[in-house]
C-alpha cells in the first residue's frame, strides 16, 4: 500500500514576512525554500487551509488547521513521504 501523500506548501517572501514569528514554527527550511509541509489542503475559498499533524508532549497525535489568504501561497507540490524536495543527480 503507498503512503498517503503530503503537500509542500511555498509562501511568498513577503508573505512570510509579513506573518513574522507566528508561521515560523511551521516552515521547514530545504534546499528548495522555506515551506510548510501539511497532510490536506483545502483552497476552495478565500483562505487557503491546511491541516498539519504533529505530536504533542506526551506524543499524543495532534492536528492544527492553518488559514491564511490564498494571495499568499506561491506554489504547492503533492511528495509521497517527507523525503527532501526536487531533483537529485543520477549516478
């Protein structure tokens, strides 16, 4: 069975300076970019949603809901696992 797939959230750079310290915690730095990885994506509507699943102290399951203005996101790209983003050399 394959791995349900994940979502590679990239934000304008204005757009995450603009939110400052309150999105920091959810990016990811790489080699493509700072982003935001997220098991759903919902941008049906003004706001774009995504939903992130996290553990808590006690490595309980937790899921958080961010919304921020469609105007914001960049690009968002489908990867199956967390495994690092872009293309890599063939040998």
């Amino acid at each position: 069975m394959s791995e349900p797939a994940n979502y590679a959230v990239f934000l304008f750079p204005q757009a995450i300076e603009m939110l400052g310290v309150a999105i920091k915690p959810y990016l990811r730095e790489g080699s493509v970019g700072p982003h935001i990885v997220c098991s759903e994506v919902d941008a049906s509507g003004p706001l774009f949603q995504m939903t992130l699943i996290g553990a808590g102290p006690d490595q309980q399951r937790l899921e958080l809901e961010l919304m921020l203005p469609v105007s914001m996101v960049r690009l968002v790209m489908s990867m199956h696992g967390e495994q690092e983003i872009g293309f890599m050399a063939r040998p």
